[in-house]
C-alpha cells in the first residue's frame, strides 16, 4: 500500500466523497458507523478506556482504603501488584483464541466480567479481601490488550498500523484525564466504595454496544463498503503472504528472540511505568495538595502523553521505523527521574518531573505495539504479543511493591523514583539488538 494510498487517518474515497443525492444526515452517518477509523478503533477505545479506569482507579482511593483497612503501604503496594499476577495468567491463551477463533468474542466476555468484579471492590473489608480482589480483576483483565492488538492487525495495514495502535492506546493518556477528576469528585462527597459501583457501570452497558458495533475481519463486516473491503482484505493477505514465517509448533513463538528481548523491554518498563503511575497521587498528596488538585494534576502528563503518541505514531509510520522510534521514548522518560533528584524533591519540581517522565513514556506505544506484528505471522501474532505483555506485567506486580517497601523503609519515594529512571534506561538498551525486516514500499 503506497504513502498515497493512506493520507493521515485513512478515509476511504467512497464515505468522504460528497454526493448531493444523498441526504446529509447518511453521509454523516456513513461517515460515522461505516468508517473502520472510527466503528473499530472508537468502540475499542471507549472499552479500554473503562479497562484501564477500573485497573486504576485504586490509585485515586488509595489514601482511603489504606486507612479504613488498617493498611501500610508495602501491603497496599503488594495488593496491588496481585492485579498482575492474575493479569498475566490469560494474556497467552486469550492471545491465541484471538489469532485462531474471534476476538470479538474473547472481549466480550471479559468485558462482562471484569465490570462485576470491579464492583464487588466496594465490598471488601479485609486485606485478604482486597488481595483477592485484585487477583481476581487483574485474571478477569488479562488479555484484554493482547486480543484488542489482534483485532486491530486484522484490521490495518502496515502503512497504518502504528496510528491505528496510537489511536486506540491514546487510553492511557486519556483515561486518567477521565479517571482522576471523576473519581476525584465522587471521592469528595462519597465514599470510595460507592466510587467502585459507579465507575464499574458504564462497561457492562458498553458490552451490548461492543457485541454490535465489531467485526473479527474486514470479511465479515456487511457495514463497509464493498470496494473498501475488497482493498482491505487484498493487501492483508499480500502482507501476510510478504510476513516472516515460523516453521514449528506455535508454542515455538514464544522463544522467538525478538519476541524475548521485546518481553525483557517490557518488563524492565512497566516496572517503573507502574511504580510511577500508581504511586503519583499519593506523591503529590504528601505534597500537601488537597486530593481535588491531585485529581486535576493527574491530568498533566497525558496532555503530553496525547501529543507525543499521535506525532511519534505519525512520524514511525511515515518512516515505516519502528524501534528507534521506542527507544528515544523510552530513554527520554527515564531521565526526569534521575534529573528529580537534583531538586530538592518540592511540589514544583515533583510535579514537572514526574509528569515529563509519565507523558514522555506514553509515546512509545504506538510504534511499540507495531513491532511484534511486523515479525511475526498473523497466526501468532496473538502468542507473541500475549508473553510480551505478560512478562512485562511481570513488573506491573514488582514496581508498585517495590515503591511501597522504599516508602515503608526509609519514609520517601526517592530511591524508588531513582530506580525507576535507571530501569527505563537499560530497557531502551536491551531493544537494540532486534533487527526489523523491511518488506513492501
């Protein structure tokens, strides 16, 4: 597919084109339910968005709950990272129900059953129970990124795969913009277990929006235009046909040594992306900033984050340039970190730096999430993207216990945030080893 074929956000010729004999309102909605840039990419975004604001919104409550359950926080901290214990366990077999069944399907279910148990968060009462909790949500979770990949390879070509992975992961920027005064507000005037029944809602009702709104492939949607799925479906099998093949077991995929180094990347990441997100409003709330204005804070490095993902996204498309993309992100956001430390650690600088290193991170994910469908076949691409994943949640359980034991220890976050930028560092340089293979224009 030529540069050409794929200005911008794509907008196929037969939707945009303006044609007096039809009423305005079906062009506009043609251009709104028939557009896969909007139907697919918008309705998995929307169901990521409550993913993501259900994993996280502990975070915001995380003063609360700690104190009404006698909490320190190593143990809050080890809660917590219980949530990717649980999140790791599916993101294999869900990845790989994805590639050779439906991923519509595999989300569906889990949509539904992450929302209740995200609402039974309100009725814990004991740190056993939260742990449980947690376990539970994070299973309920796992795989929920890994098969939404999936569906969008089956969706988006090459030539637009970063910003279609940009677009749809704009969720980890946009969701704490949406997370942190809403959950904030409610905190205000009611309690944190009526904030988990609220925000747990709105996905169950979104289930019956997914189940209509999304197709497996191009080939099954009977809502877009015959000639837009003829090309689609044309030049994924000529991509899949050009795709680096695997000869074995699909088991085999998982020593695979890009798939490996991309784990070790991962996990070496998400253990500060973690350590960092989740411990940021208690940060800033040790501050002496009331938990309105940390709500509000919050927001600041996901207006970086949007920025950064979308340019970088665009920009690696472009170039059809994948890891030095990630690399320059990843490195950059480590050193805020490190340069916090010179500071004399006041709600200033705290705030600038953290928020820097936070929004700075976010820009990987476009070009990030490209990589592993760029070396590895359509029928594992679910298996390879569901271990990098999961070992990289590996450090989602490490990096949250780890800043509640330094917190714990020595009574600040300073150490920790230091480790974090040493560890955002060396994954950078753990990538560099990969080598792409360049196929098409």
């Amino acid at each position: 597919m030529s540069e050409s074929a794929a200005p911008g956000f794509d907008q196929p010729h037969s939707l945009v084109a303006v044609d007096s004999s039809l009423p305005a309102r079906r062009n506009l909605r043609a251009l709104i339910v028939n557009n896969r840039w909007v139907r697919i990419l918008g309705v998995a975004f929307v169901m990521y968005v409550m993913a993501f604001v259900d994993r996280t919104n502990l975070s915001m409550a995380a003063p609360f709950v700690r104190d009404d359950l006698g909490l320190t926080p190593a143990a809050l901290g080890l809660a917590t990272s219980l949530f990717f214990w649980g999140y790791i366990i599916l993101q294999i077999p869900a990845g790989r129900l994805a590639s050779i069944w439906s991923p519509k399907r595999v989300l569906f279910g889990q949509m539904l059953l992450w929302s209740l148990i995200s609402l039974t968060t309100a009725f814990v009462n004991t740190p056993l129970e939260l742990s449980i909790n947690r376990f539970a949500l994070g299973l309920s979770e796992g795989g929920v990124l890994t098969c939404t990949l999936v569906l969008i390879r089956n969706w988006f070509t090459k030539a637009e795969r970063a910003r279609a992975n940009a677009l749809f992961l704009l969720t980890f920027p946009i969701a704490p913009m949406i997370a942190g005064p809403v959950s904030g507000l409610i905190l205000t005037y009611l309690s944190w277990r009526w904030m988990f029944v609220i925000e747990a809602m709105p996905s169950l009702i979104w289930a019956v929006i997914w189940w209509w709104a999304i197709d497996d492939r191009p080939q099954d949607a009977k809502w877009l235009a015959e000639d837009e799925r003829a090309r689609l479906v044309t030049e994924l099998a000529r991509e899949e046909e050009a795709a680096v093949k695997i000869s074995g077991h699909w088991l085999s995929t998982l020593w695979h040594p890009s798939v490996l180094l991309l784990a070790l990347y991962n996990f070496l990441a998400l253990m500060a992306e973690w350590g960092v997100n989740f411990w940021f409003p208690t940060v800033l709330k040790e501050t002496g900033l009331s938990i309105g204005m940390v709500g509000l804070l919050a927001t600041l490095p996901s207006v970086l984050g949007i920025t950064l993902m979308l340019g970088v996204a665009a920009s690696s498309d472009r170039l059809r340039e994948r890891k030095w993309h990630m690399i320059v992100m990843t490195a950059a956001a480590g050193v805020p970190l490190l340069v916090l430390q010179l500071t004399d650690g006041g709600t200033l600088a705290t705030v600038i730096c953290l928020s820097i290193g936070i929004g700075v991170f976010t820009g990987r994910f476009g070009p990030f999430w490209t990589l592993p469908s760029e070396v590895l076949p359509a029928r594992v691409v679910g298996v390879g993207i569901g271990l990098i994943n999961g070992v990289g949640n590996l450090g989602g359980t490490v990096g949250p216990y780890f800043f509640g034991v330094v917190k714990t220890q020595t009574g600040s976050f300073s150490m920790a945030l230091a480790v974090g930028g040493v560890s955002l560092l060396l994954s950078a340089l753990v990538v560099i080893p990969i080598r792409i293979r360049r196929s098409g224009p």
